[in-house]
C-alpha cells in the first residue's frame, strides 16, 4: 500500500485537504501520550537534548524531530535505500555516528532510514520497504547511504514539506533519538515549512549537497548521541 498526502492528513487530522497554517502546525504534535516533545512524537532527543551555547558546533548532540506518521518496523538491513532502478536523483550520503564529546564512535547502534520517494509519497512494507532500511553502525561509526533525492510533499494548500530523510538510533547505551536530515537550498526549509512544529531550522541537520561527477548528488552528516 502506497502512502501518500491523504495519510499524511489523516495522520495530521485534517479533513479534505484544506489545511490552515495553525493546523499544520499539529504535524509533530499529535504524539498523545508521548514524550511531550511536539517536535518528536516518537519520544526521541527532544528538548533535553538542546546544545547547550557553547557546544563545539562539529559536535553538538543531534536533535529530535518529528517522527511522523510513516515509519515501519522491520526494514532490511541495507545502506542502499534506493535500488538501481529507483526513479531520480541519486544521492549518496556518509553518515558518520559518534558518541558525545566525539571522541567514540557510536558502534552498534541501529540506525532505521526512511524516506519519499521523488514524487513525495512514501511506500510501505507491501512494496518491498521501498526507500526503507536499517544499518548497523559499525565500529567506526561510519557507513554510505546510496539513495535518491526524495521530493518535497504537499501537508495540505500552498503548504509544504522541505525534502528530507527520516533517521532513528536505538542502542541500549544511548538516549534514542527520531530525527530528519534537510538540504540546504530547499525553498521550504522555514520559514516556509508546513510543519511549523518540525525542527528544520537546526543548522546541524541541514546538509550541503553537491555534484557527484556523476550526474548525482553527494553530502555528508554527522550524528552525536548523548548516553543513556
Ligand atoms: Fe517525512
């Protein structure tokens, strides 16, 4: 089953589409009984896990964001989220994950990656865990994403997401964080985003990309995460 804008906005509670801004601002509130974070429904980083102002900016620990409706347990494990016949651009990222303070790799966390596809919509279970997957960070705490652009999609009229790639860490060490990596340049990063209670304005997730030599694109994160 594909999912698409009417799950998002079924997810955010909206019906017909015709979402305001101030209903928008729901998209990563709607976490119940949750942490209470709205930007991260999924009980992850969330406020406690502000840098403090004299963080090193290299290092600061990485912060929640909405997990959003679309997550699925049971990915493969695989750091080719896009297969080769994948429409779109491709995008290679190198992910480095390390502990706080950046002295340790986080080894052995599992990192679950998620993402739409060029047109925005997300595919589920039923379709092969397209443009889903898990890796195991290794003991560098580095590894390669091969993958596409995903699009941006529409929460609702003249209201849109900023592209992004949804990323979860879950070690028995670490405090877990649900989190979302954007790319500079995107026109709705904010404070133009739909989500007006996403994180899309941390610096720290926001990443260059540029020419592969390829035809593609490739960039480049880091993640910190704090201990338990
Ligand atoms: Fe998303």
């Amino acid at each position: 089953m594909d999912l698409d804008r009417r799950d998002l906005l079924r997810w955010l509670g909206v019906a017909g589409g015709g979402a305001a801004a101030a209903t928008l601002g729901a998209c990563g509130g709607s976490s119940g009984g949750g942490a209470g974070d709205a930007r991260d429904p999924d009980g992850g980083a969330g406020p406690d896990a502000a840098p403090g102002p004299d963080a090193d900016p290299a290092c600061r620990p990485t912060t929640g964001d909405a997990q959003g409706p679309f997550f699925e347990d049971g990915a493969p494990m695989r750091t080719a989220i896009a297969g080769e016949a994948e429409p779109g651009t491709r995008l290679t990222i190198d992910v480095e994950v390390l502990a706080e303070g950046c002295a340790a790799a986080a080894a052995g966390v599992l990192v679950d990656i998620w993402q739409a596809d060029r047109d925005g919509a997300y595919h589920g279970a039923g379709k092969d865990y397209r443009l889903r997957g898990q890796v195991v960070a290794p003991a560098d705490g580095r590894f390669t994403l091969e993958t596409i652009r995903p699009g941006n999609y529409a929460l609702g009229v003249d209201a849109w997401r900023p592209a992004h790639i949804h990323f979860m860490f879950a070690h028995p060490d670490y405090a877990p964080v649900t989190t979302q990596l954007y790319f500079a340049g995107d026109p709705y990063l904010p404070p133009n985003d739909g989500c007006t209670t996403c994180g899309s304005d941390d610096p720290d997730r926001i990443i260059a990309l540029v020419d592969d030599g390829a035809g593609g694109l490739r960039g480049e994160v880091r993640f910190v995460l704090r201990p338990r």
